[in-house]
C-alpha cells in the first residue's frame, strides 16, 4: 500500500453533499427508520476521476491498476456493518471468490459519512466486492444491541462513537511500513506483528493468490537492487545505478510502488525511502 494525497474538493462539493444527507438523515431520523437508508449511489461517482488521479488510477488497498471502471469506496461503510464469518478463497487462475461469509452486526453503518469527501478512495472491484464489502475492524468489541437482536447483535455506530480503525487508510494512515511487509516472492505479512496489518490483510484479501503472482516479480526485482546498492561501493556508479532502479520501482505509478517502498525501508540497513531519494538527487 502506498500513502496518497487526498484531492481537493470541488467547490460545490459541501453543498451537494448537503442536500443528500439532509434526506439521508431525515430517513434515520424518523420514529420507524426504514431497514436500509436511502443512499443516491451515483453521487460519489462523479467524482471518481478526482480519486483517479489522485491514486495514479491504482486501487488504494491492492495497488494494481484499476483496469474497469473501479468502485468509489467507502471506507466506513455507509450501510449495514459486517464482520467475517468465515475466511474465503480465490480460485486459482480465476478471481471467484468461494467460501466467504459475513456476518451482519450493525443495521446502520457509517451512514452519516455517506457524503464525506474524507471518506472516499478509490479500490478495485476485487478489493471492495468480494472482500471488503460492509467490513470495518476496530479494536475491540462493538458493544452488543439492547433486546439480544440476533439480526443485528451490535449497537449501530453514530456521530459520537470513539473508535480506533485497524484498517489501513492510504490516506490517512502514517507510516505503513510500520504495519506490512512482504516477501521476495511478494507475499504479505503483518509487520512485527501489526494487528492494523493483519485485519488490513485479512479484510481487503491482499493475500489472495492472484495479487502474490502480480507482485512477485516487483518484488523480487526490489531486492536484487537493494541487494546491488548495499554491495556497491560507495559513490560508485554501481551504487547510483542500483538506487535509481529502485526509485524508478518505487515511482507512485507504478503498481505495488508502496510494496518496493516497504521492502527498502526494512531491508536496507536503516534507510528510509526519503534517504533514498536525498542520495540520489544530491548524486545527480
């Protein structure tokens, strides 16, 4: 995963926003709120070229390239909240998805984010349908629903719930190297045992097989040249070589640039990325 900057918003953003919520919240507010709020779905999609070039057309959770249309997402979900019920897997050589279950616990999600601009990135369909979904681990437990309801055994969040994510946000969450790490053949892992990397992981199936296949090849690329920079001798041309293959890997549009990112920062003897690029542009 690799960090991006959000968008500004457009100027008439706030008061379109505005208008929707207004309609969203009047349904929530009523005396017999429906089951499922009113959310008008094509609104947060006119905007989605904003997140497009914000992300380098990439998916904020996979990093690949978003090859369709790709999915404005949530990231506190705005309807119902899920939990996993059971883990599931991706069919080999094909992107089906067998075997996942959720488990609905919260009738209303985060509906009242619905129309935050700081609540939106950018994922691919793979990302946000078969895996994510409605989920959104916290530390914790949600505290249960009054009543014992089965459907919806925890209490709804709303404006003044205190909680702490342990889902990666690309842009809001510092220092992710603090919480992944990978493998030369491109699998991924928690960082010294991260829980926001392990329900990072777990959430967005960024361990799924098809996505370890696209990385390994990056990966495996990255630690040849972190390998070739830390032999070289210093100052030579050998040196400057191995770190301006690794920045051109680790360039923002490049798939899995956050990964290289990672990779450097903990196989280099210390070194953070912001080192790499200071060598390299004091070296030009």
């Amino acid at each position: 995963m690799l960090n991006f900057t959000r968008p500004t918003k457009p100027d008439d953003f706030d008061d379109d926003a505005a208008v929707e919520l207004a309609k969203v919240t009047a349904k929530h507010n009523q005396q017999n709120p429906p089951d499922k709020l009113p959310f008008t779905d094509s609104f947060w999609g006119n905007y989605k070229d904003f997140f497009m070039v914000a992300q380098f057309r990439k998916c904020g959770y996979c990093e690949a390239y978003v090859t369709d249309y790709g999915d404005m997402e949530h990231y506190r979900p705005k309807g119902i909240v899920q939990v996993i019920k059971q883990e599931g897997v991706e069919l080999a050589n094909l992107h089906n998805v067998r075997r996942r279950k959720f488990t609905q616990v919260c009738k209303y999600g985060y509906w009242w984010l619905a129309y935050d601009w700081n609540n939106y990135l950018l994922s691919c369909k793979l990302c946000n349908q078969p895996w994510k979904k409605a989920l959104f681990p916290i530390t914790g437990e949600r505290p249960p629903s009054p009543g014992d309801n089965p459907k919806f055994p925890c209490v709804s969040p709303d404006e003044n719930t205190s909680e702490v994510p342990l889902l990666i946000n690309p842009y809001e969450t510092p220092n992710i190297a603090s919480h992944l790490d990978f493998t030369e053949a491109g699998l991924i892992k928690p960082y010294n045992g991260s829980e926001m990397g392990l329900q990072t992981i777990k959430t967005c199936g960024l361990a799924r097989d098809g996505l370890v296949q696209f990385r390994n090849r990056t990966a495996r690329r990255a630690f040849r040249y972190i390998k070739r920079f830390a032999q070289a001798e210093p100052d030579s041309e050998q040196e400057f070589e191995a770190a301006e293959e690794l920045l051109e890997l680790g360039h923002p549009m490049e798939s899995y640039a956050g990964m290289v990112r990672i990779i450097f920062e903990h196989n280099s003897g210390g070194f953070t990325w912001r080192d790499l690029v200071d060598f390299v542009e004091q070296a030009q």
